[in-house]
C-alpha cells in the first residue's frame, strides 16, 4: 500500500510517518517544505496542477493529511487550513481520484461544549476563533468534495514532541526553566477550564486505521480521549513527571479563548465502530513521554554545548 502523508515533519505529520514506516507492506512518502520530504509541497501556496503532478508520480492509494497552521494571524490559517484542503481536494479528484483522504481537523471546530456532555460528529458547530474557523472551513471542502475520504476531529493533543506554542508544550518549557529549585514560582491563568486530551501517539493510529480501513467511512469521525479533564490537573500531572517542586499559582485571568470554551469533550463512539479504534494511552503516560522527550532533547543540547566549548 502507497500513504502519502503531508506535513510529515509536523507534531502530528512525524508520529503518523513513524506508526507507518512500522507496519509491513506499506510504502509511506513524505510531502512538505522540509528537505526530508520526497515530495516538495506546500498547501499554502500550491496550485492544483502543481499539486496533482505530485499525486500523479506518488500514485498513492491514500492520503493523510497532517498539514494545518495552529499560530498566526487570519490571513495564515486561512491559507494552510482552508485554502489547503480546497486544492489538494482539487488535485486529487485529477490525479488520484481513488485514493483515500483522510484529513485531520479539530475540536476546536465545534466552538464552546455544553459541561457534562459529550459532542458527537452530528453536533452543530460554532467556532469562535480564526483558527476553529479555518479548519471548519477544510472540513467542510472535504467532506462535501465526492472523493473518498473522512476527516477526524482531533481534541487536544499531547504526548511526545508537542509544540512549545500549544498549553502542553509550554507547560513543558516553563517546568523545564524552572528546573528543581524549590522556591520556583510558575505563574499561570485559571486552569479551570476542560479538555478531552488524547495521546498523539493514539491520533497516528486513527490515521493509520482510517487510511486502511476498507469501504466507505463516515465524513468525520471525533478523535479524543472521550473524556473532559481539567486543565489543572494536565499541569498537575507534568509537574509531577518533571520532579518539580515549586509552587504554580493561578492568577485567575486566563486566555480569552479558554474563557469562552470552559468544557471540550468529544464522543467517539463512532471511531470505535468504523475504525475499532479506541485510545490505549492514559494522560499520565502521555505526560511522561512528553517529559522524557523534553529532558532527551535538553541532554542533547547540552551535548552539543559542550562538544562545540
């Protein structure tokens, strides 16, 4: 089996590529910006024809597509989240028109959860942020293109190699800086929110499993944990795993956008049925993976550090 995968140098990208290039019988290519890439794309800023000569040499049986902007001003997620999913559905129906798309969108397109209850992929969605927008807009082209293909929406993910622009990663950084003094204070906003936090590690396996399965699959699939957590008790739970042992005090004020979203849960039910796709990593293993990756990549600088003295 022939996976092209996009945005393979990505959080999610690299654990998709690495769950595939484990599995027998399955040729998996790279396309993105980066030199490692077999295939030079950017969804961005390609034209159809562009991108259709590529499909047309990869010639894959199916496509995932990890590429999205997270970070930036309108105008960017625009034209990665929104504009990129329209071309590449484009190019596909020319030059791939079997293959399978799986496109990964997010919980954020559903827009603020009703506490207590989980939001199932039938829920009406009411984004409140560019971004929640943008990527509702790249579901909506894909879901509604004719090709064959699903979109999962992803909740919060977290794990090894998350991002310092997203709240696990910088939670991360912040721990990390603050080190093992004990007179340490870490100043946060109100933790109070909830979240459906889902190992990326588990998100790669959806991928995998929904650019796999045989037959037809709904148009989208909610891709989580299946339950909503405290925002706290992430923060919590990475403390722990870096052997902190400071104080992390909340100011109460808290980012706008988690004000206005104070409960994400997604029902997955779905996923199990079509895929037989369920989480196996608990938050705990998630944070102590993602620890024992951020203290890997800090012994590897210093490495370096010392190697260049």
């Amino acid at each position: 089996m022939r996976i092209l995968v996009l945005g393979l140098t990505g959080y999610l990208g690299g654990h998709v590529v690495e769950h595939l290039r484990a599995l027998p019988g399955v040729r998996v290519f790279g396309a993105g910006r980066s030199p490692g890439a077999e295939f030079g794309v950017d969804l961005a800023t390609d034209g159809r024809d562009r991108l259709a000569t590529t499909l047309a040499e990869a010639a894959p049986d199916a496509v995932i597509n990890c590429a999205g902007a997270t970070g930036g001003d309108a105008v960017t997620l625009a034209e990665v989240n929104s504009r990129g999913p329209a071309v590449l559905c484009a190019a596909l129906r020319e030059a791939a028109p079997a293959a399978r798309l799986v496109h990964l969108g997010s919980a954020a397109e559903y827009g603020p959860g009703v506490r207590g209850t989980a939001v199932t992929e039938s829920a009406a969605t009411h984004p409140i942020t560019p971004y929640g927008a943008t990527k509702l807009a790249g579901t909506v082209t894909v879901s509604m293109s004719g090709l064959d293909a699903v979109v999962l929406r992803v909740g919060n993910p977290v794990g090894p190699g998350a991002p310092s622009a997203g709240l696990p990663g910088r939670i991360a950084g912040l721990l990390r800086a603050a080190g093992p003094d004990p007179d340490a204070v870490i100043r946060l906003g109100d933790l109070s929110a909830y979240r459906d936090f889902v190992d990326v590690r588990d998100v790669a396996r959806a991928a995998v499993a929904a650019a796999k399965a045989p037959g037809p699959l709904p148009r989208i699939l909610n891709i989580g944990a299946g339950r909503a957590v405290p925002v706290r008790d992430l923060v919590g739970g990475l403390a722990r795993a870096s052997g902190f042992r400071g104080r992390i005090e909340e100011n109460g004020g808290g980012s706008e956008r988690s004000g206005a979203v104070s409960w994400q849960c997604s029902d997955i039910t779905a996923a199990g049925e079509s895929l037989g796709w369920r989480p196996a990593l608990a938050l705990d293993d998630s944070l102590t993976a993602l620890w024992a990756a951020v203290s890997e990549a800090a012994r590897a600088e210093r490495l370096k550090g010392d190697r260049v003295r």
